[in-house]
C-alpha cells in the first residue's frame, strides 16, 4: 500500500490532453505535440501510455499543428546528412485493386534524371501489395543507410529506405496494427516527414477531408508538397476518376482538379501479379489502365515540381518512351 502518492508520469499529461472527455479533451498545440514526440522517440514512455496516446489521437484525428510539431521532433533527431532529392515518396498504404503502377512511373521518372526518395513502413496489412515487395524484381535499390541513399541516388536516381532503418520508433508503432486493431496515426505522419528535405514531399490522404489538414501541416513546415487522394492510399493517379491535387508551395495553397482519362471505368485484375508489372515496363505486354496510370503518375511528379499539368502529360509520354529504349 502506497502512503505516498508517486509522481506523475512526464508524459502523462499528453494522454490526459486527448482523453479527458468530450468536453475537455483538445488538440495538443505545435509545441506540445513536438514535446510529447520527443519523449515517445526517445524512448521516455511506457508502453501502456504509448497505445492509449495512439488510439486516443486516432479517434479524434490529428491536427496540421499536431502533424507539424511531431515532424519536428523527429527531424531534430534524424540529423541526416545534405543529400540532394527532388521529391520524396512515401509508399505505406500497399495496394489491393490495383497492381502498384506508381513504381513503374517512379522508375520512368528516374531514368530522366529526377532523384527520388522512396521509403516505406512494410507489409503490415494482409492482403496487400507493398513497395517492399517489389523492390527486387523492378531492381530498386534498398538502402539501409544515408550513406547508401546517397551513393544510389547519385547512380540509379531512385532510393529505398525502410522506415525502421532511420526512425526504428516510429516503426515500433506502426507494427503495432495487428495489436491495437486499428492503424495508428504514424501511418499518416509518415507521409509528411520528408527527412531529407526533397524538394517536393508526395502526399496521398485516402480519407476524405483530411487531404487539406496535410497540406497546412506541410505549409507549416515550410515545404512544398502535394497531396491527393491516391488508388488505394498510395501516390498514384486513379485514370478513371477525377483527381484534387491539393498543393503548398512557397506558402502559399493551390488547388486543381484533373479530370478522368477514361471515360469508362476498366475492370480490375482478378488478382495482382507483380511479373505483369515488370512485363509492362519491359513493354512486352500491353495494359490499358497501367499505360494511363503509369502517365498520369509520371505528370503528377513533374506537376509537383512546377510544371503545368498539360505540358507534364505530354512530356510523361517522351519520358516513358525513352524508358522503352533502354528496357531490357
């Protein structure tokens, strides 16, 4: 029996912010946010606060301050190296409809000289398709470290790192999915860190509404990105829908509206096989829906960087063709 009352846990208060009931509990400010990420990435809290300070987050959604403050807190920790990108890629959602045509265009666009960051959390949802998957059979570099992001950047212009190979924290929170049932919120602020400050940060939000919150958390952050409701929660134009391109540039918002490329909607794959992919890119096989997929994905990256969208689809066109040159 305890006489004395001990004393309260540092990080306890944070809990407290988000969970003291409908009518007290608030959204954590920019600061308070940063602080209360500094003490999960330094390994300062308990793993009974760290699921209840996830579910409680996720249950009422993270604001752009809370996204601004937590990226913060992990850049001042990365301490990663100058290495020059010209647009990060974060590739955490997996696909499930859809055979992942956006690495088709990540590979076209890199074969043009743009130096992408690619990274992702793993395969932690069944029934998914993730990037990491991949990687041998499209012969995308994965890399461990800055060191070797640097060295493949500067010869292939395309770099996979694994999120637990440079934020192993947050990692530990995203594999928490199948204890916790649900995703936790570090699956959504993955998407924003851009770690090695890319000239654009590639964004996809699935749910609805929540696109704009990004964009003001990366407006905050001083970056310029684009954010879009991606097929299947991966940065990847869907041709048979429209598509809202919600951008942040020199902080200032824009938003724009691309329209559908087909007009009729094309059935999707019995199942996903990922040979397809690497026949596609080979151009030994034809797919309606993974041409126009592939193109308008290649516009959205050269749309990030500046390019209007009409000139950017006629150049994905010459980018992807000279992609076939050199296929094997």
């Amino acid at each position: 029996m305890n006489l004395v009352a001990p004393p309260e846990h540092p990080f306890a208060q944070f809990v407290r912010i988000l969970g003291k009931g409908k009518r007290g509990a608030r959204s954590m400010s920019r600061e308070e946010a940063r602080e209360a990420m500094g003490l999960l990435l330094d390994g300062k809290v308990e793993d009974t606060q760290l699921g209840a300070f996830l579910m409680l987050l996720r249950h009422k959604e993270e604001s752009a301050e809370e996204l601004a403050g937590f990226t913060e807190a992990l850049r001042e920790r990365l301490q990663a190296p100058p290495i020059a990108v010209d647009l990060d890629w974060p590739s955490y959602a997996g696909k499930k409809r859809h055979l992942p045509w956006f690495l088709l265009a990540i590979k076209a666009l890199a074969a043009s000289g743009l130096r992408i960051h690619l990274h992702g959390g793993g395969a932690h949802t069944a029934g998914r398709l993730f990037s990491e998957q991949l990687l041998e059979v499209l012969e995308i570099p994965l890399c461990h470290s800055w060191a070797e992001v640097a060295s493949a950047l500067d010869q292939q212009h395309l770099a996979f790192t694994p999120l637990g190979a440079w934020a192993p924290q947050l990692q530990r929170m995203i594999d928490l999915r199948n204890t916790l049932g649900l995703r936790s919120p570090i699956h959504s602020l993955a998407r924003i860190l851009n770690p090695l400050g890319a000239r654009c940060v590639m964004q996809s939000i699935f749910h609805p509404g929540y696109q704009a919150v990004h964009r003001e958390a990366s407006q905050l952050l001083g970056d310029t990105a684009i954010v879009v409701k991606g097929e299947g929660g991966e940065i990847e134009v869907n041709p048979d829908g429209q598509c809202h391109l919600y951008g942040t540039a020199n902080g200032e918002n824009w938003d724009e509206e691309w329209p559908a490329l087909s007009a009729l909607r094309h059935v999707k794959p019995e199942q996903l096989d990922p040979t397809h992919l690497l026949a596609f890119w080979k151009g030994e096989v034809e797919d309606a829906y993974g041409r126009l997929a592939v193109l308008s994905t290649i516009a959205l990256g050269l749309r990030a960087l500046g390019e209007p969208r009409e000139s950017a689809l006629a150049r994905a066109e010459t980018i992807w063709n000279a992609r076939a040159q050199s296929a094997d």
